[in-house]
C-alpha cells in the first residue's frame, strides 16, 4: 500500500509544473499505469482525492491510462500484447521475446487552464 | 485549456537518486543486491547463512530495512561485516533516499558487495529503484506456489527467484514444480535457486550465483574503466 506515496508524488509534480503557468490552474493530470507496476488504480484514486480534499487544488482531475504488458519478438519483430502470461510471439511462436510496455508508472500530460476564462466544470480556487 | 505533455516517471525524484546511487556503486566496484519477500520468507536467516560463508577479504555490507526494531541488524552484526539497520516508522518499502542517507558514513571504496534487505512486502518494494545491479526475490515454500502469479511485478523484475525452506516440503502441500513454473510464466527464462538455511542444501547453488554475479559484475567495471 504505497499509493499515498504515489499520489503525494503526482500532486508534487503538479505544484512544480505549475510555477511555470502562474496565469492558470491545473484541471487534469493524466497518469499512465503499467499492469505489472503494483499500483492499484482505486487506491491511487482513493489516496489522491484523500490528499486535495479542501485544498487549492481540490478540482483536480485524476485520469489513468492502464498499459497491458507488452512485448516484442527478437525474431520477427512483431510487437504484442502479452495475456495470460502467455509471452510467445502469435504470430512466429517464438520464446525469445523481450518486455517493452507494462511497468509505467508515468505522468503523461497535465491540463491547465487560465484563471477568467470560463469552462464549463472549472471551479475557483477559492 | 492546454494540455501540457510531461513524459516523465512519477518517480522521478527517486529514480535521480537510485541514479546517483547506481553510479557510485559502479564507479567502486560495489556490487548491490536489493533482496525482497513477504515477511517471514528467510531473508535474514539467508543473509546469516551467506555471511557466515563469506570472509574478511569479501568486503562485504548490509543495510536491512524494518518498519520497527533493530533486531536483525544485531542478527547480522555477529559476523562482523558493517551492518546497518533502517527503520522506516511505517513506510513499508525502502526507497533510493533512505539508502543514501544509511550509506552516508560508509566509503563505498572499502566495499565489493552490498546486500539490500528490503522491508517484508512483495509488492511495494517492486516501484522503487534503490540504484541495485539485480533485485533478488525469495519465496518460502510455506507460501502459495501461485504467488509469482498474484504478484506478478516484483517476480518479473527480479534477477533471481530463492525457493527457501525447502527442508518443509515433506509438511506442506506446495507444489515446488508449479512455483517454478509460475515464476517462468511472469518472467520467462527466470533463473531459479531452491534452499534451506536449516540443512544447508543449495545454499552452495545460491552462492555459486553470487560468485557468477561479481564476477561479472568485476568484468564490467574493467572494460568500463578501459
């Protein structure tokens, strides 16, 4: 359980990104999560909304994008998505391929939007 | 609205310092192994073992992580290697900071090999790079033979499954063929070590890996320094 730890780390990451739009206020962070990176996406969201409850950044949006494991062939170069465990290239039957998706644990994108301008859904800092 | 692309890890911040870290280990020579299990798979009983089979000249270290309690570092201070426990108060993982901070007042160049004992978790310790060569894992045979495949991320990044307490498997129904099994599944080609601390048995094998690991290890920092 170190989702709090991850969660307090994104938030980190928004406060630093956001220094250099001092004219605006962060509205989503996208994250990408790895299904072989151990986080669980519900105690990610859990601890996240626990940490900006009534703070300056409570209308911050948490959006996950959940990476499958995948792999690539070393023989023929196919890349895919790696079920079951089942890491043989469908498309040679080879065994000898290598991990290339599966263990992000990244932040991707980070929306911001300027203070005035009035979107639908953007709350004031307040 | 604009979106603005971060491309970067979420850890970042620890990944900086595992840099860092891994980076001295190299520029030394340092071997580092990050060892990581459930709680009660054996890794310290390992470590007493592997210690006990070591000498002097091996210059070896160790930095053992607990929530609380500094007993095993007073189990692995009676082979007289430098022992140094980290109690986290809670956190129940180890990450790259609280290395750097414990190695503070060690000179890294009196050192070959550090073994890593991380906090008993088999999932939180698989986010954080501590700047190791290889993550170890150990799993006891008191345990499931299915857990490489409910915990999937630290078996995949691990270098080396340790099947331990193997003395057991005439009392309990595990399936040692099946665990190797899982592992290979989830980290296809996964080398694997079956041990028991009580009899001895493989404890050459483990050591064997060991020897194999710095002597590679030595090979690389040679042709880095060419």
């Amino acid at each position: 359980m170190h989702e709090m730890g991850i969660a307090n780390s994104v938030l980190d990451a928004v406060r630093t990104e956001m220094k250099r739009y001092p004219q605006s206020y962060p509205c989503k962070i996208g994250v990408r999560i790895g299904e072989m990176a151990a986080i669980d996406p519900e105690a990610l969201r859990f601890c996240f909304e626990a940490m900006i409850h009534e703070t300056d950044l409570a209308s911050l949006e948490l959006a996950i994008e959940i990476c499958p494991r995948r792999h690539r062939c070393s023989g023929c170069g196919h890349e895919f998505v790696v079920r079951a465990y089942d890491s043989r290239c469908p498309q040679c039957a080879s065994l000898a391929t290598i991990c290339v998706g599966g263990d992000e644990l990244e932040l991707a994108y980070l929306e911001v939007e300027e203070y005035g301008s009035s979107t639908v859904g953007a709350k004031s800092t307040e | 609205m604009d979106r603005v692309p971060l491309e970067r890890k979420v850890l970042s911040e620890n990944d900086r310092i595992a840099a860092e870290l891994r980076a001295r280990f190299q520029e030394h020579g340092v071997l580092c192994l990050n060892i990581i299990s459930s709680p009660g798979s054996g890794k310290t009983t390992l470590l007493e073992r592997t210690l006990a089979a070591l000498t002097q000249r091996d210059r070896v270290a160790v930095l053992t992580g607990d929530i609380q309690t500094e007993n095993d570092a007073n189990r692995l201070k009676r082979f007289h290697f430098p022992v140094k426990q980290i109690t986290t108060g809670g956190t129940c993982h180890l990450d790259a900071r609280m290395i750097e901070r414990h190695l503070a007042d060690w000179k890294l160049e009196d050192l070959d090999l550090l073994f890593i004992e991380n906090v008993g978790n088999l999932v939180c310790p698989s986010s954080y790079d501590l700047g190791e060569a290889a993550k170890v894992v150990v799993l006891s045979v008191t345990e499931g033979e299915d857990k490489p495949l409910k915990y999937p991320s630290i078996f995949f990044k691990s270098d080396l499954l340790i099947l331990s307490k193997i003395d057991l498997l005439p009392y309990v129904p595990f399936e040692i063929n099946a665990a190797a099994e899982n592992a290979r599944k989830v980290h296809p080609g996964m080398e694997i070590v079956k041990v028991s601390c009580q009899t001895g048995d493989g404890l050459q094998e483990w050591m064997n890996w060991l020897g194999e690991r710095r002597k590679a290890h030595k090979a690389l920092m040679e042709t880095a320094s060419r």
